[in-house]
C-alpha cells in the first residue's frame, strides 16, 4: 500500500462526511460560539489516540499474541459492520446512543472520529510494515486534516448539501468501505491458508 492510498483508506474509515449530523444532533444544545473549540479540542483528542495506538499498537499486539492475519480478518469484520450501518443507518447512530450536554471526549473523539475502523486500520498498517512508520504517521495526519477540514465546516456544509446529500455521500462511503473490509478479511484468511 503506497502513503496515496493509506490516506485515503483512513479518510474513509474516519467517516467525516457521515459523523457530520452526529456531530451537528450532539452539539445542538451547545452555544453555536464553542462549536470550533469543542471540534478542535476533539480532533486533537482523537489524532493522540490514534498516534499512540500507531505507535504501541505493534507491542500490544506481541504482548497479547496477536498475529497478523487475526488482526486483518478482526478488522475485516470490525470494518465491516460499521460500512453496513454506514449504508442501512439505524436510528440510534453507528455508535448507539448519544450523551448529553458538552461532548467531552466521547463520542466525538472516541468512537466517532478514533473508533474502531480507525485503530484497527492503524493496527494493520504498522504490523505490516512497521519500516514505514513515517508513511503511515503522515497518511494518518493527512487523513485526520482532511477529517477536520470537514467537520469544522459541518454546519456550512450541511445547510450547503442538505441532509439527502449527506446521507447519500455517507452510503457510498459505506459502499467502498465494505469493499476494502472484504478485501482485509480475504487477505486475513489467505495468510491462514498459505501459513
């Protein structure tokens, strides 16, 4: 995998498009003033999980005696769940239920923006190739940026598209996502086969 398309592998699993009505139904009680703080400080929030799971994530899978074709298959799996309710949404969100009042770590940065798909993508990249991590960091901080770009226009953009657009973007999303799942899933399993 080349730093082009771990970018836009980790773009696609931090979902920005689709956790923007997340992001807009959590922070509606919240004065309209603090929203870019409250993005902010949850983008930064989520970038330190995932760079200490990019970073630790190779020792902890050692420690626990995870090899490389359970965590692609794992992640396969894991990944794609979360592409199906990507693509038949379910009323409580990918995540379930919501908290209230100001968002303070969950759900924006963990599992909304760090979830699951997210680590686990990272996960794969550093075991895999672990030489690369300077890739996989910057493919990281690229994919993050994008994200944040986005989120921090949620408002603007969701007025802009509209809530059938956004939905319909969050669908093709899920689409090509369940796709690369198949693929790690696949990838997983023939690594158990040839071993």
């Amino acid at each position: 995998m080349n730093i082009v398309s771990a970018i836009a592998l980790l773009f696609l699993v931090l979902d920005p498009v689709g956790n923007i009505p997340v992001f807009l139904t959590v922070l509606k009680n919240v004065e309209g003033r603090r929203h870019t703080r409250i993005i902010l400080r949850e983008l930064c929030f989520a970038l330190g999980v995932l760079i200490i799971f990019l970073f630790s994530g190779s020792p902890i899978l050692r420690i626990l005696s995870i090899t490389e074709p359970s965590l692609s298959i794992a992640g396969g799996i894991i990944i794609f769940l979360i592409a199906i309710k990507m693509i038949f949404p379910v009323p409580e969100g990918i995540f379930g239920k919501i908290p209230e009042g100001e968002p303070f770590i969950v759900p924006l940065a963990i599992p909304l923006i760090a979830g699951p798909s997210a680590i686990t993508t990272l996960l794969l990249l550093i075991s895999r190739e672990p030489s690369r991590w300077l890739e996989w960091l910057v493919a990281l901080f690229c994919a993050w940026l994008l994200s944040g770009v986005i989120l921090l226009a949620s408002a603007p953009l969701h007025r802009f598209l509209g809530e059938r657009v956004l939905i319909a973007v969050e669908r093709i999303m899920g689409m090509l996502l369940t796709t690369v799942a198949v693929q790690m899933f696949l990838s997983g399993l023939k690594q158990v086969i040839l071993q």
